[in-house]
C-alpha cells in the first residue's frame, strides 16, 4: 500500500501487507514494513496509512488486523488509531552473512 500527496507523484510512505487465515479469526489483515519518508510531517503519513487498514481490512473481508512494527515512531500512530498490544513477536539473527556457517572436524 502507498500513500502520495495530492499533486505529487513520487510516495510518501508504504506498507506491506498480506491476508492470514487463523482459527480464531478467520481472515486477518496483516501490515508490517511500515515507511513515512515525509521530512516534514511524517506523523501524517502514518496517520494515512493506519486509516488505510481498517478500509483495506474489511475490504478484503477481514476480521482483525495485525500490525508488525519494527520502530516505535510507528507504534505511537497505531495506538492512537485504537491498535493494542495482543502478543509478542520475537526474532533472533541465526547467521552474520545469512549463509550458515558449518564447522567441526568433518568438515573442512
């Protein structure tokens, strides 16, 4: 999803999204990679965009939406717009380069 400006033709922001299904649930909205690249009033981009899910969600016939945040500065946009914490997403690098690394005697 990208947001523009009225009158201009490059993006101000974006997110990625897909549609999950889940047991409790049914279809759910997924939204993550939030980008507010507005100087000015990046505020109002993410403002646009967290909009933007509720009419993308029950569009495409959802009944939640998850929003992954990666920065906090999208997290307090969110809140505003009624998203609450419901679980926790935890990750953790396996490998420096993304290739994974073999050692041990049997290996050279």
């Amino acid at each position: 999803m990208v947001a523009r400006r009225e009158g201009h033709d490059f993006p101000s922001g974006l997110f990625c999204y897909r549609v999950e299904r889940d047991p409790k649930h049914d279809k759910v909205l997924i939204a993550e990679h939030f980008i507010a690249i507005d100087l000015l009033h990046p505020g109002d981009v993410i403002d646009a965009l967290v909009k933007e899910l509720d009419v993308l969600g029950k569009r495409l016939g959802c009944a939640t939406v998850r929003s992954v945040v990666h920065r906090s500065d999208v997290e307090g946009g969110l809140t505003q717009a009624g998203h609450a914490t419901v679980g926790s997403l935890l990750g953790k690098a396996l490998a420096d380069n993304g290739i994974p690394a073999v050692r041990g005697p049997d290996f050279a």
